[in-house]
C-alpha cells in the first residue's frame, strides 16, 4: 500500500503539478493499513489524476455510464494477467493472497502484487482522455494504447527495464521474502516511462 501510494503521489506531481499530498501520506502506511491511508490517498487521487474532480472509481461509478472507468478496467486486466504470469514464473501459486481473499478468485496473490503498478495504467488512461472523450468507445485503438503500458520499457534505478523483468524481479523477492531466504519485498520505488507514444507531451528519459 506505501508503494502503491506513493506511486500515485509521483503520477499526480507529473500530470497537475502537485502531489496532493499522497507522498508524506504514503510514508505514513504502517502493515495491513489500520489507519485507512489508502482510501483517504483514494479520495484525494481519483478527483485529480483525469482534472475532473466529478470522476468517480468505484461499483457504483461503474454503473452510470460510458467513462474512463472501462479504460482503466481493461488496462487493469491486461495489468494482473501479466503479473499472474510473473507469479507463476517465481514459483508461487496465484490463488494464495495476502490481502485479497477470495475463494472464487484464482489470482489474488495478482490482485496484491499490482496494486504498486496501478499507476502504471491511470497514467496511460489520462493521457488518452486528455486527447479523446472519456464517452467515445473503447476501440481498438484506445485497447492498443492501454496494451503498450504493459510492452513498453521503462527506467528504474538508472537501467532500462521491459515490465515483465520488473515484475519478475518483484515476485521472485516474494518467493524469496516467504521462504525466509529475505525480510523485505524489493519494490521500485519510481518507474519512469522511457519512451513517450505521440500522444504524450513528454519525452522520454531513455534513448
């Protein structure tokens, strides 16, 4: 939850210039949440990452109507079937969360380890909503432009890195962190897209 925070605090500091505060909220996360920094981080976060303070995320918000719910839903997906794939490769079994627990659901352990690259998917749905109505359909080329979130490279720690290998690299300190082998979870703590798609006012950090 600190990572997935923070995450967030850094993509609202680049798309409106200001953190609102989730980065000194993020260091304040202790283990399992008791004192529910993730949806005060939530609330302040969802009315600022797309500059529309009347967006909604939530069950509810789902049922009112065409809006970039369903973008961030279908780059969600895309998101958690490459993390389940990650898991699988580490060794460790999906199913088994640590936060989310669901009989029905056989990708919990995916639902928890994909909470830190959310923002991976909120940053690619808010520049294609800077560019196209949030109401227009979820055409195959807005699916492209969400996909590239998950192929493209990205700058960690000075290297350049594909999201499969930063992935690969989380659930591995996983499976090292439960065999007792590690005490912590080796999380990026920023990660930085290296190349921009046009439809992006930014370049770049990589060549």
């Amino acid at each position: 939850m600190r990572a997935k925070v923070a995450a967030q605090g850094e993509l609202l500091r680049e798309v409106s210039g200001s953190d609102g505060g989730l980065l000194p909220m993020a260091r304040r996360v202790r283990s399992g949440d008791p004192n529910n920094i993730e949806a005060q981080a939530a609330r302040i976060y969802w009315r600022r990452v797309f500059g529309d303070v009347g967006f909604r995320r939530g069950a509810d918000a789902l049922e009112n109507g065409l809006d970039q719910n369903r973008h961030l839903d279908y780059g969600y997906t895309i998101l958690r079937a490459a993390v389940a794939r990650a898991i699988c490769a580490a060794g460790l079994h999906p199913s088994i969360g640590l936060r989310h627990h669901n009989r029905y659901d056989a990708f919990c352990l995916a639902s928890d380890l994909m909470e830190p690259f959310r923002p991976i998917i909120d940053r690619r749905v808010a520049y294609w909503i800077r560019e196209n109505d949030p109401s227009t359909p979820l055409d195959g080329a807005a699916k492209k432009w969400l996909i590239r979130a998950v192929t493209m490279r990205y700058l960690v720690n000075r290297e350049e890195r594909t999201l499969t290998d930063i992935l690969s690299s989380v659930t591995v300190s996983l499976a090292a962190v439960m065999a007792g082998k590690e005490k912590s979870l080796l999380l990026p703590k920023v990660i930085e897209p290296c190349q921009e798609d046009s439809i992006s006012p930014r370049t770049g950090a990589c060549g």
